[in-house]
C-alpha cells in the first residue's frame, strides 16, 4: 500500500545530526541532501513525498511548489509556518493509503493525530534514512560480486573461451 509521507523539512535538518555539518555552513546544500536521501527512500520504499520548508521569516507573498528528484517540495509564504501548511495537508489529504507526517515538533504532533495520519519522529525518519542507505550498499557489494564469468556453467565458459583464442 502507497504512503504518503509528509515532511517538516527544517525540523529534520536541525532535529538530527544528520545534517550539522551542512547546516551550520550552507543551508541549501542541507536541504539538498535531504532531498536526495528523500529520493533514495522514495525509489526503494512505496512513498509519495511532499517535503515543506518554512518561510515564515521571509518576504515571500506565496508558496511555491517545485518537483525535485521526484518529491513534491513546498515553501510556505511569509507568515506561514511549515507546521500550518502540514497541518492543512494532513487534515485535508484525500489520499488513499497511510499519511505519515515526520515531525519532532510535539505540538503539531497533537494537531495532526486523527484516524490515518500517523506520525513519524525526525529521528525515526532519519533512523529509516540510514537503513535503506546500507540496504543499497549491501546490494551493491553483493552484485559487484557477480561477474558475467562467474555466473556461467563450466563448459560454457570453455567453449566461449575457445571462440575468443580463435581455436574454433
């Protein structure tokens, strides 16, 4: 069954270790590499990902909304939260499967708790992140390990070995 998984971008950024080293010197860059390990979870996992940012400080008169490696990014519009266009989401999504919001914020946790929506920790998030990043190392090293050679039967191999000396 298809998840749609709603995230509280900001709050996973400086709620987890995950991303210090970025968000203390680049922001962006920050939120780049949570958009890829989003990618990466969405590929192997049956998410569809809608990732907010807050942009409640700027000046911003709208939201904007952008595709980006497969998930749907938000920034809300000045004087907006994130946690109030979650909410909205949460509350209003016609989605047929399980909505999952990833939030450390408690508050908002209590407003979005309804039948259907359940709630993920950024540190549950980023636990699940870290998995599927070894799951794909493993398999990784495991196909390395497969070469066309190896998986041929013995006579074959002889015969194609034949072929390629030229003594056939």
């Amino acid at each position: 069954m298809k998840r749609l998984l709603i995230v509280d971008g900001y709050n996973v950024i400086y709620a987890t270790d995950r991303y210090k080293k970025w968000r203390e010197s680049d922001l962006e860059l920050a939120r780049i590499k949570l958009i890829e390990d989003l990618a990466t979870l969405k590929a192997l996992h049956d998410y569809k990902i809608v990732l907010v940012f807050d942009a409640a400080k700027t000046d911003a008169r709208s939201r904007t909304n952008a595709q980006v490696l497969g998930i749907d990014v938000w920034f809300t519009r000045s004087g907006e939260t994130a946690d109030t266009l979650i909410e909205k989401m949460a509350a209003r999504s016609e989605f047929e499967g399980d909505v999952v919001v990833a939030t450390s914020d408690y508050s908002q946790q209590k407003v979005i708790f309804r039948p259907g929506v359940l709630r993920k920790s950024c540190r549950e998030l980023v636990a699940e992140l870290e998995v599927t990043e070894q799951d794909i190392e493993v398999t990784a090293k495991k196909r390395a390990r497969f070469c066309l050679e190896e998986r041929l039967d013995s006579a074959l191999r002889r015969a194609l070995e034949r072929i390629v000396s030229g003594e056939e």
